[in-house]
C-alpha cells in the first residue's frame, strides 16, 4: 500500500513523548501514516484545516484552546471531520461535553496499541466505537441535572476555598443568593457539603485543577 492509499492521521498532544509515541504506532501500521503533529488548539485547527486528516486524535487538555473548543471548531467548519479523544481524563462530564462537540469516539490513554488502532480503523469506516466503561460513565451522566453557569461560577469559587460572603462580593450578589446555589449545586451532584461536591465535580470532570 503506497502513501496516497494510507488512511491519514492527525494527532493534536502537547506532550512530546505521548506524540512521539502514538506517532510510531500509527506509522508502523500499513494502512496508516501521520500526516500532521499539533501541539495546541490553535495549531490543531490550522493544521486540520491544511491537511484535513481522515482521523484526527485529540487531547483534551492542550494550551491556547482546550481540546473541547478545538473539537467544536474543526466540525463547525468541517462537518464530517472524525475525531477520537485520547485523555487521561475520564470522568462523565468530559466525556459527554466532548462527544456533544463532535467527537466520535473516547478512550483513555491507557488503551492498548491495538485496540487504539483498532479503534482509528473503525471511525474512518464510518462507526463511533465506545470502550464499556466510558460507555458506562456516559449512562451515569445522562439522567443528571447540569449545573446552570452561575452554579458552574459558584462551584469554582468554592473549589477554589472562597467562603460564601467572598463569593457573594466577588460575583456581586447576596451571601443568601449564594447559599440557594450552593444548595441547588450539592442537590445536582448528590452530596451533601462543600468538599463532597468539589470532590465530585472533579472526579467527573466537571470542574479541573489548573
């Protein structure tokens, strides 16, 4: 099989050694070649929109543009465009925001190299493949309520450590008006106190350490 007739790649990682990894194992299929490395959103948008890949993978959390917003963009542009989400990270909310931006596939970086080319085979043919597990967080997520903005805004400050009255004169509203949102925010996420929900909203991928 020459160059011409191998399925092309793009692979959107800012660390070198995953890149450099995932390089080698797309390039030592036959029916596979690299065609295009980015290091950040903005460079995964360019460079798609140079090379337009047949599949792309992408990580979630690169500089300038997160992976979600990058997602979002290239389809908006490119409708038809195939992504796979390669993260570490794992939790419901990630998953979901990514698959609602337009990627058609998500596994975790532990994935074996031959279920991952396996999986770049697939999408190209056209199916939207999901490992059981992250199939199974995307079903937990699904009967849940999202949290609004402002409780996302909220949640964040409480990760953060702020108490109710810094909240309330950060965000210009009542230490009351902050107190029904926190409320609102532990009844959404099944908890019943401030570490429990900032506990929870992490693991799912709601909220991240930056």
């Amino acid at each position: 099989m020459n160059a011409n007739e191998r399925m092309r790649v793009m692979i959107v990682e800012d660390h070198f050694v995953v890149r450099t990894g995932l390089t080698a194992i797309i390039n030592s299929q036959s029916d596979m070649l690299t065609v295009a490395e980015a290091r950040n959103g903005r460079e995964a948008i360019d460079l798609f929109r140079e090379h337009q890949p047949d599949v792309t993978l992408m990580d979630l959390r690169i500089p300038l543009l997160t992976g979600i917003e990058a997602i979002a963009a290239i389809i908006k542009e490119f409708p038809r465009a195939k992504i796979i989400v390669l993260s570490t990270f794992g939790g419901d909310e990630d998953i979901f925001k990514a698959l609602q931006a337009g990627a058609r596939a998500y596994f975790l970086k532990d994935v074996k190299g031959q279920d991952l080319v396996g999986a770049i085979r697939a999408v190209n043919a056209g199916q939207r493949p999901l490992p059981p597990e992250i199939a199974s967080r995307l079903a937990e997520r699904i009967p849940r309520s999202e949290l609004s903005p402002r409780e996302l805004e909220i949640l964040r400050l409480i990760a953060k450590g702020s108490s109710n009255k810094e909240i309330a004169n950060a965000l210009e509203i009542s230490e009351g008006t902050v107190r029904v949102h926190a409320s609102n925010i532990f009844a959404k996420l099944g908890c019943n106190d401030r570490a429990q929900a900032v506990s929870e909203a992490f693991q799912r991928g709601i909220i991240h350490i930056d």
